[in-house]
C-alpha cells in the first residue's frame, strides 16, 4: 500500500507499507530511531537504456544484484529506510501536477512494491529547501517519525560524492549538514573502496584561520572587511574631502551591496543601484545629481539571468583597468561578518 502527499507546492512524499505490515517506523530505542537513508538514480536504480534523466517509468533496474538484499538486511536490522531524491517537472509551486509526475509515481510504486519493505520516499520537486544538499527534506522526516534520530547510527548512500567522475557533491554535503556517515554506493553494496571525495565548492575555503581569534575582539566594521590588507583606499574614502564615484564589479551575491552598507554607508555617501532605478543611464543622471550636491555616489550594475550558471556569467564581466579612466582600483577580498551562530549556518552546504 502506498500514499501519496505533498508539502508546501514543492515537496513529494511516498510512504509505503507491504500487504500486512504495520511497522512503519522501525525505532532503535523507545527515544530514537536509526536511519538508513539513500538516494535513488545511480544508488538503488540506474536505467536500462543508459540516458539520464529518464522520464520512462520502465526503464529502469537495480543498480547492483545486492540492492534488494542489502536493503531488506538494514531494514530486519531495525533501521528506518528513507529514500531522499532530487526531481524535476513534478508539481509546480501551486501545490499541481507536474508534466512528469505521473510516470516517476509509477515508477516508485514498482520500485517500492519490489522492495518489499517499509520506506518512506522524499522529493524534492524544485530549487528551494527541500532539495539537497540542503535539510530540507530530513527536517520533513524528523516530524514524521515523531522522535529523535540517533545520528551516530544513521547514515546516508549516494553517488554525489564530489569524485573526478561525479557531475556533483551534493550528496556527500547532504550528510555533513545532517551529521550522519556518509557512503558511496560502491562503498555500501560492493565493498569497494572509493575513489578520493573531493567538495566543487566548500564554504570553509573562504574563512580565513584568523576568524575566532578576529571575533573574540569584536573588531569595527572596516576591521572585520581587512581593508588595511587590500589598500590604502580606506583614508581616501573618509578624508579626503572629494566628490567619488565608486563603481562595484562583482557576480551576483559577491557582497557588493554588503559591502557598501557596512563599511561605507556614512552620511555624504549614495548607493545607486541599476536594478531600482531601471537603466544605466537613469543610474548615472542620479549620480550627477548627488555629486553637485556633495555626495559621494556608488552606482553598481546589476543583472538578473534566471537560471544562468555563475561561470556563464562571467563571460559578461571583465576587471576594471586604470587605462578606462579610474583613479583607483580595489579588490575586497572576502571577509566574514556576523555572530557565532549565523557562522555556524553559513559554513553548512547550500549549493
């Protein structure tokens, strides 16, 4: 028997249970419950035809031979089976159907029925909370099962593991935001040793070894951004007693506008911001206007591309030379700033 829910527009849930079982959630002690967690595609079923996505709810067979076996040992072990998967084309935002959700249902109904045993299934159908590595979808679960989860004995099997190979890591950073053991499917149903993990972005390269010691001294503003390392910028900004203008480069979410409203949001200065004011030239009339006034003026370009890929964008961007007529030229390097929680959660994976 299987059910069928969705939460929020944007998260699928299945919950199976075999003709004549009751055990839906299998507890290691009367507080807490072990979890054997998995993802789907390349981990438990890969596809007969060998393309992938695939939106055929036939095409597809066990990853390994030991898949079934392996599962139905864990679960008579006393674990909770949870599947956690990434989708698409789902159901929209809304709470509807989606163009593909028909067939992926039938495909987890028979992929279900030939486990066999009671698991519980999460899809995560769009880019938002639920979808790893983000917790999303095991926060989902922790309110089903009504109960704590013991971590040390739980663990979770996927193919993203951030290897040579792998198209991403997000599977490997799912359960390092969780807290639980992580295993690639060669690992858990072969034995096989795996190749070296590896991360295509970890939040913990950007921090710099200093970070407790600067935080234990509640440093000013300025200090935290380190500006005394990039240049002498900084006495130019607050002293000198001209009229600037200072033009923000930067990818989206680089810490352009951050940066001004920390470090140089004083009383004389003006951000200018293309995205409020319609276009460049409105942007650069509104910066006349303040600089006849006494103001330093910051104007920053913004572009919004749904979709596009940070390196596509990059294509669009080039560093600024002194030979285009500026005075100055200044890298900021990155810098945190924020307490000792909001660090904690910055430091977790979200991409």
């Amino acid at each position: 028997m299987i059910s069928w829910e969705v939460v929020e527009g944007t998260l699928l849930v299945a919950r199976y249970t075999p003709e004549g079982s009751h055990d839906e959630i299998q507890k290691s002690s009367p507080n807490e419950t072990r979890v054997a967690a998995f993802d789907l595609d390349s981990t438990i079923i890969d596809t007969k035809s060998g393309i992938i996505p695939n939106s055929d709810p036939e095409d597809w067979k066990w990853w390994h031979d030991n898949v079934v076996r392996k599962i139905r040992d864990v679960y008579l072990d006393g674990h909770q089976l949870i599947i956690f998967t990434n989708q698409g084309n789902l159901t929209t935002p809304t709470g509807e159907l989606g163009p593909g959700l028909e067939s992926f249902k039938r495909k987890i109904e028979d992929i279900t029925q030939a486990l066999s045993v009671p698991l519980i299934v999460y899809t995560a159908c769009a880019n938002d909370i639920y979808r790893k590595p983000r917790p999303g979808m095991w926060e989902e679960m922790q309110k089903a099962l009504g109960g704590a989860v013991d971590l040390e004995n739980s663990y979770f099997v996927g193919d993203a593991a951030g290897r040579e190979k792998d198209y991403s890591d997000c599977d490997r950073h799912f359960s390092m935001n969780l807290g639980v053991r992580f295993y690639t499917p060669e690992e858990y149903f072969q034995g096989v040793i795996s190749q070296v993990l590896g991360h295509r972005f970890n939040p913990n390269w950007l921090i710099t070894p200093d970070i407790e010691v600067r935080m234990n001294k509640n440093p000013t503003k300025l200090e935290m951004f380190n500006l005394s390392k990039a240049s002498h910028s900084q006495y130019k900004l607050t002293s000198a007693g001209e009229n600037i203008i200072i033009v923000f480069v930067g990818l989206p979410g680089a810490g352009k506008t951050t940066f001004f409203n920390v470090a140089l949001n004083f009383g004389a200065t003006i951000r200018l911001d293309r995205h409020e004011l319609g276009t460049m030239e409105n942007c650069m009339k509104k910066a006349e206007h303040y600089l006849k006034r006494g103001f330093g003026a910051g104007p920053k370009e913004q572009k919004i591309f749904p979709r596009t890929k940070f390196r596509e964008l990059e294509k669009w961007l080039e560093v600024p030379t002194i030979e285009e007529g500026f005075s100055e030229i200044v890298k900021i390097g990155f810098e945190w700033i924020g307490t000792r929680s909001e660090l904690e959660i910055w430091r977790r994976h979200w991409i």
